[in-house]
C-alpha cells in the first residue's frame, strides 16, 4: 500500500491544516447540540471533550456509551484529518471500542493520536478519560479506521 | 464456557421482560435528548429509531457516526437485555461498527439481534438502515458484546 | 463513496472470476500447511474448511483461536475477492472477530458473505461453525474490511 | 464492574505466574507447529515471536494475515493470563486487528500489554512488529477483550 508516515516524522500535507480543522470542527452540529469542545490539536493528535449533563446519559446516570464513542470518533476523526491534504474529507470506515468502566465523572476527553497516516487509509488509537475533582481514570479504548476522499470538501454542499 | 441460548430457541428468562425493557429505555435520557424511539420489540430482537434532525449532523449534513453508534448500541443492548433474567441490568462491554455508506435519509432505524445469548455475556448483531420515501437502504453493522450484570438493577441509584 | 453492489445484485466484474479464486487459493502455503480447503465459492460467497488435527490446538485442545481467525479471514477474503475486477488483488485492512463458543469439533467451517461490495472497499460478514458426527454449532463470527489493490496481481513477483 | 487494576499497578496474583505461563505457552501444539517462541514475559505483558518460513505465507509471498493474528492473540493471551490467578484459565472474547502494513520480514514480533486487568474481563492492546537487518516496522495493531475462567485449569482433560 501507500507509504505511511511513522508517528515520529508527522508533518501536515497543508500549512493550513489548523484552520482547516477547527473551521471544520465549528460545522459539526452535532459537537454543538452535545456541547462538546475541540480543546487540543497537533499534527496526528486531536482532544475532544464534553462535560457530563443529564441529557447525555443512559438509564444508570452514566455517560450514554454511544455520546463516549461519539467523542473517541470525532477525537479520531480530527487527528487523522489534520494530517490530509488540502481539499479533501476524512470519513469514517469503522471502529471498534471498548467501554473499560463506567462513564462517570464530571467531564470527559477523548484523545485520537494517529499510529499509520497513509495517503488513503488512517488509522488512529484513542483514549476517553473520566475527569472529577482533579483526578482522570481510563474508561474507554477505540481503534479506527478512516480514509481520505480527495477532491471532497470537507463540508455541506451550499 | 456457558450454555448459550441458540437463535431459534430463545425464551425470555424473565416473563416481565417486555415492561421491564420499555421502562427501562423510557429512563435513557439520551434517547430522549436524540428523540430516539423504540419500535419494534421481541425476545431477542429491537429496533430503535431516529429522524434526522440539524442537530445530529455532522459537517457535510450526513448523520453524525457518533448517532449511528449510539442507535446500534441501544438496539443491541435492548436485544441482549430481553433475554435477561429479573433484577440484572446490561454493559456493553465493547462495540465495533462498519459505517458503510453516508447516513443520508428521513430517518434512521437500527435493528439488533442477538446471535449468542450466554448467562454471563451475549453477541449481537446489529444493522443500521436509511430510510427516504419508503425506500430503505443499508448504512452500518455492529458486532457488540454485551455482559449481564446480575444483582444490578437497571437504574440509577435513587 | 463508490456505488456498492447490493447482496442481491453480486455479479463478479471478471468473468474469471472463479479460475483466478482457485488458483489464488492454490498458491497459499499458509492453507496449505493447515490443510485448508476451499469447499465452496460463488459470487460474493466463499467456504473455507479444515479438519481438527493435534498440532491446531491450543493448551486446552481447541481449535486455536488464531486458526479459526486465519480460516474466517481467509473465507472472508475469497468472498471480496471473487466480485474484485481482473488484475486486482485483495486486502485485508481489518476484522473483528467474537469467539463465541469453545472450539471442539472434527472439523471447522467458515462462509464468508460479502455485506457491501464497493469498488475500493468491502465489508464481509463471516461465521465459523464446528461440525461433528454431521452436526454443526457456530463457534466465531467475524465482521471484516478489505481493500481492492487495482494493478496489484494477487501473486508474489516471480 | 469489578475494580480493575491500574496499568502502573499490575502485580501478579498468584506467585506462581511466570511458572504457570511459561509451562501453559509450551502446551500449545500450534505455537510449536508454526515455530512461535515466548520471548519475553513481564506481569501484564508478553512477547511472542516467529521467524518468516515459507508455509507461513499467502499468495503474495507475505506472513498471512491468520499468523499475524495468531501471534498477536497468543501474546495478548498471556499478558491477561500473568494477571490472572491460580487455577484459572484465559478466554479470548474477541478482537479486532488492524493490519496496517503488509507483513515483510525476517521474523515478527507481537508484544500485548494489559491496560485494564480485572477481575473477569482483561483487555489488552497488542502490537505487530516485522524485523529485517535489525530494524523494525510496526505491521499490526490489536485490541483484544479477555474473560478469566476460574476453576477451570489451563490445560486439556487427561
């Protein structure tokens, strides 16, 4: 397949990449309903975290498991996007994600770090940590896939 | 490890097991906060949907894969929990799902099915259609792996 | 992403289709060395068997869990690779695999069946059943990814 | 769930893990059928390796994707089993693997290591690595979920 890069030598393909990202972060409607918030972005890495309010939550009071994957997906979807070139759109293949603990906690951060940005095919490693009171605990792993549509705006068509 | 129950063979273990699901889907706040509806229901066997909605999108105005998930993994969880017995309440242990085409349709209808229902853990399977006037198409599968909790009653704690 | 075929439209795109899978499976070693057999192929649809021998188990007697993943993996190969056009080659980007019951059988048998069959990517669904005394009990499921190498002949470089 | 233990605390629960491993690993006929040696074994973590061979390969000349697996299971295996205590024996639920590189090399090493050991369930993120002339490039990446069987000795009935 493609040469990927390592995860010691990622460089952006886009000197706009940052801008790129967070415009394209601002557009998810979905981030906003959800109030959650794109709070670290490096080359191949991505932060997203949302704080725990009763409409995310499942019959037990903890953090619905699709919001905890929402989160890891949308971590993972930015670390690999600020890796691709211009003009084009990361989507989603798959992922696989273990829910390791309850959900409880008074905020959550999803972590996407990428481990093989090839030019067609991503894949990233992510971690969703409970924060409260200062103190962060693992509870959820996800490993994805993604891949790159060129020539596909990131984005609505108008 | 545990007898499983086969697919053609499954007898609930509770005989409250309908009212106990429904109530128990009646407490996901997230559900509600989404506007997801259960709409089928059997031993075994639940479908869960969803119309789109600005607020479920992501940036290109396809559903967002976090909502995908979260609808799959409520449809398996119901699966799994109808075959449970009395006083148990079910985890998903980890999830893995297949975005297979862009979430493009009126509404959105996940169908879970259990193919292994041990005492302890289950497998389902799970399929995610795009429903637009009247035609049908699908957009994701899961494969999920549930554990029971016995001694746990599915609420939170009053 | 590209139009996938639908499972019930699966018309292999090289009328060889079927030459080129058997003649592909001939020249794995790996089947070979396990005694593997491609007992059944049509499009879109691949069997793959092997019969319970010593030097397959794990510690315990059963059929090692990384055979009965090699034996899906490979099903579920042939299935994508039997609707791939002529002079592509595939690959396999992922799976996931649930082993459901222990694996005690005189012989295991695993069908591929492809779920979408697009262009670039496929995704398979695959079950692993053990048969004994002309029984049979499913014992894996799998949910694969694979990619179509286009201009990648599926043979080493002589 | 059950209080997992911490990845910067893992101590073994049974004094005698490294023995118990160790003697568990030489059991398994397919490790000693394709060649696999347990080459470096910690509490929570462990090693296995295999050299490249001819009637490990698939059509194209690379390790086959099932060997891959195979290894990476093994390793994940007795990363959980170090953790588990005496007179128990580890299940793979399931797991999903990435291969993220075509499998190219002298010889392959998967290396697992627990990030959430509990008292039931174990999940171990597990990495691939192909080794040429001394230098080595990650190939694969698992994530694996475990279920620890107690009472239920690691070894076949005599």
């Amino acid at each position: 397949m493609d040469q990927p890069a390592t995860q010691s030598s990622f460089s952006p393909r886009d000197p706009e990449w940052e801008r790129r990202c967070r415009e394209s972060f601002a557009r998810q409607h979905y981030m906003r309903f959800i109030g959650g918030a794109l709070t670290a972005l490096a080359p191949g890495r991505c932060s997203v975290e949302v704080a725990l309010k009763p409409e995310l939550t499942q019959q037990r009071g903890f953090l619905h498991g699709g919001v905890t994957a929402a989160l890891a997906d949308t971590a993972a979807g930015f670390a690999a996007y600020s890796l691709m070139p211009a003009g084009s759109s990361p989507l989603t293949v798959e992922f696989k994600i273990n829910l390791m603990a309850p959900a409880v906690g008074e905020r959550f951060v999803a972590t996407g770090q990428v481990v093989r940005g090839g030019r067609l095919l991503s894949i990233v490693d992510t971690e969703v940590f409970a924060v409260s009171g200062g103190r962060s605990k693992p509870i959820a792993k996800m490993l994805a896939t993604l891949i790159c549509m060129e020539g596909t705006p990131d984005r609505a068509a108008d």
